[in-house]
C-alpha cells in the first residue's frame, strides 16, 4: 500500500465537505505534502461540480458520474497500519454484557452506498429546483403573450365596434372629380374621439415634408388628427389618432407640412372633406 493510499475514502469525503475530526486534521496535513493526493482531490471537486452543474441536460456527464461513485463506492476503507497494530480483538461478551459492535467491510460498504445516495439525492434536487425554475419562467412568458393578445384582441374589436357603429361620421376628401386624384375617407366616432382614414392616390412627398389630417370642429381651431406618408402606391392610413371624446366633427382636411408636423396648418389643404 502507497503513501497515501490509506486516504483514499477521506479524499471522496473531504471532497464533498463530510469529512469532520481528527481525521479531517490528518489528511490536511498529508495533503501539504502529498502533491498526488491534492491532484486526486482536485478532480474529485471537478467531478463533483459536473454532477452539480449538469442538471440543466438530460443526464449528467457520465465520466464525472462513474468515477466521484466509484471513487465513493468502491474504495475500501483501510486503517493506517498504525491503527491496524493497536487495534483490539473482539472480547467474548460476559454474560449480560454487550461487546462492542467491530465495523465490518459489509457495515462499510453501507455507508459508502449512503454517501453514494446522498449525492444521487443532490444532484435530484438540483435537477428539480431547475425544472421547477424553467416552468416559472415558461408560464411567465406564456402568461405575458395571452396577456398582450388579449390586449391586441380587446382593441381589434373596439375598432370594429367603431367602424361599425350606427353613430359612426363618414367623409370623403376629394381634391377634384377627375379619376385618379387624391382622395381619403374618414370614419369617425365623436362619443370615443375614434377616427380611422384610408387615403389613396396620394403624390410623393419629398424628405422634409409630410402630410397632415386636420379635424376641423364645428366650434374652434383645426385639431391635429394624425401624420402619415403615402406608400409607393399612394396608399396610406391613419388609425386611432389622439383626439379628445365628444368633438362633433364639422369637416376633415389635408394640409402638407413640415416633417415634425405643426400644431395648427402653415398651407391650404389639398383636401377638404365632405360628409357621406
């Protein structure tokens, strides 16, 4: 037997922090001058740390489990032969006597095994604390994307209400009765301030300009209802613009402004609604 073989079961024991005594106290001290046996223990707390760290997959990695189980299981627990010189034989129990019990190599393969179930028991419970930890966050995620869909359902049918409604305005802007000029139309819900526009025909603009829907009220100065681009087919829209409830709506307009759009319009407007 080696120098150091005899630590062989404190190294598996030290390595897992179970390692309590007199006994922890010797093998620090040969461990200060035993380079091998700290090589040994480095790849037990390698071993042990895969095992720990390796509940995210399937399955942890099979060389770190065989060899920290083996290293547990296997290794037979010798005595230094110190230990082995002194140590007394078994005394033939008096009668009323009870002689005391002598560990045996089955007693200490159980406790091996115990330590081996201890660490198969760990890594479990990290597994579980992991998946438990992933559901979490899945019906986080899960519950935040029914959320915004039925937030996103909620006003789909709050603008089909408005489109629909019996009280809903409608305006045609027309520029001229020429086929093919710009034109827009305006559904509008005074009692939500609900407005969706549908423009087509509409020219380019160049970079700096932009067009801009008036909401020319019965009493008062035009409110700003939205700003929009034409797409290269001159279509555009303007859906749920800002626009304050219960303004009754005397006529639509269109004016070109500047990028940022204005507060109140700087041009004539180029279309002019008219109720449908």
């Amino acid at each position: 037997m080696s120098a150091h073989t005899q630590f062989a079961d404190d190294l598996c024991l030290y390595a897992l922090g179970a390692l309590e005594g007199d006994a922890r106290e010797v093998l620090e001290r040969h461990l200060k001058e035993c380079a091998e046996c700290r090589r040994e223990l480095e790849q037990l707390r390698g071993d042990a740390a895969l095992l720990a760290f390796s509940v995210s997959g399937p399955r942890p990695p099979a060389r770190a489990r065989e060899r920290l189980m083996a290293a547990i299981a296997n290794q037979p627990r010798r005595m230094p032969a110190a230990e082995e010189k002194i140590r007394p034989l078994p005394v033939r129990p008096e009668q009323g006597q009870c002689a005391e019990a002598i560990p045996t190599p089955r007693s200490r393969w159980f406790g091996a095994f115990g330590w081996a179930a201890a660490v198969a028991a760990l890594v479990m419970v990290f597994a579980l604390v992991q998946q438990k930890k992933g559901l979490q966050r899945r019906v986080a995620d899960l519950e935040i994307s029914s959320a915004a869909q039925q937030q996103q359902l909620a006003e789909a049918k709050e603008l089909m209400a408005s489109l629909t409604s019996a009280d809903a305005e409608r305006f045609t802007l027309v520029a001229g009765k020429t086929p093919l000029q710009p034109q827009g139309r305006a559904i509008y819900l005074r009692r939500s301030g609900t407005l969706v526009f549908l423009a087509s025909h509409m020219p380019a603009l160049p970079p700096e300009k932009v067009y801009e829907l008036w909401l020319i009220p019965a009493n008062g100065a035009p409110i700003p209802a939205g700003l929009f681009r034409p797409r290269a087919d001159g279509n555009a829209t303007v859906v749920k613009p800002p626009l304050p409830a219960g303004v009754e709506a005397k006529t639509f307009a269109i004016t070109v402004e500047p990028a940022s759009g204005s507060a109140a319009p700087t041009s004539q407007p180029i279309l002019v609604g008219t109720r449908s």
